[in-house]
C-alpha cells in the first residue's frame, strides 16, 4: 500500500468535542474495527457492555443519518407572513384581472348582438299582430 498509512479510530482525537464524547466515540469505532471487544469498551469507558451497544448503534445509525443523500442547492427561504400575504394578494389580482377581461368581453358580444337579452333580463315581447 502506497502513501500515508490511513489513521482508524484515533482519526477522532482531531475532531471538535468533548474529551468524554471523543473517548466514547474512539471505543466505539475500535469496537466496530475489531480491535476492541465490547465487554473491553464497556471496561474502558466505565459503562455496562448493554450501553456500550446503545451507544454503538446510536453512533452508526447518526452517522447513515448524516451520509444520506441531501436536495441540491439552497434550501428554499421560508417567506414570513408578509411573503405569503404578498403571494395572496398577487393570486387575487389575477383572479380579477381574469374576470375584468370576461366583463368586457361579455360586454363587447352586448354590443355587437344587441336583440339578445343582457344577463338577468327577460326576453322582450313585440306586438306584429294589430
């Protein structure tokens, strides 16, 4: 094998936290590479093999948590009650917008078949027989 030798478990003593907690996380990863037997942990970090298990698979399972693929980009900003205000108020003027425009079409076909009865008007009678 060429070049650095990998560093395992001690990789930890780098990372950013507390003693405990990079002590715990180094008997953790030496028990997952078989260098260090659980009852042996349990024994190192002063704790029943049980917990020591616990712990382990909480440790693995942050770890798959953390490896998960993630959305591309920026998450979206979170607009706030004057973003959304904005939006309905933006949809509402379209809505009115769309039904200007139909009024005055509605009104245009007025113009141009004027025997037609407007909207709510009766049909007018016309008297050819007298």
């Amino acid at each position: 094998m060429r070049g650095r030798k990998p560093r395992g478990p001690e990789f930890v003593r780098g990372l950013q936290g507390g003693a405990q907690e990079r002590q715990r996380l180094e008997a953790i990863l030496e028990t997952v590479a078989g260098r260090l037997g659980i009852s042996e942990a349990a024994e190192q970090l002063q704790m029943t093999p049980q917990r020591v298990h616990m712990l382990r698979e909480q440790a693995l399972q942050a770890a798959m948590d953390a490896l998960a693929p993630q959305p591309l980009g920026r998450p979206p900003k979170s607009g706030g009650p004057d973003e959304e205000r904005i939006d309905a108020l933006q949809r509402e003027n379209e809505r009115l917008r769309r039904e200007l425009a139909a009024s005055k079409l509605r009104e245009e076909i007025a113009v141009v078949l004027p025997g037609r009865p407007r909207r709510g008007e009766k049909k007018r009678r016309t008297d050819t027989a007298t």
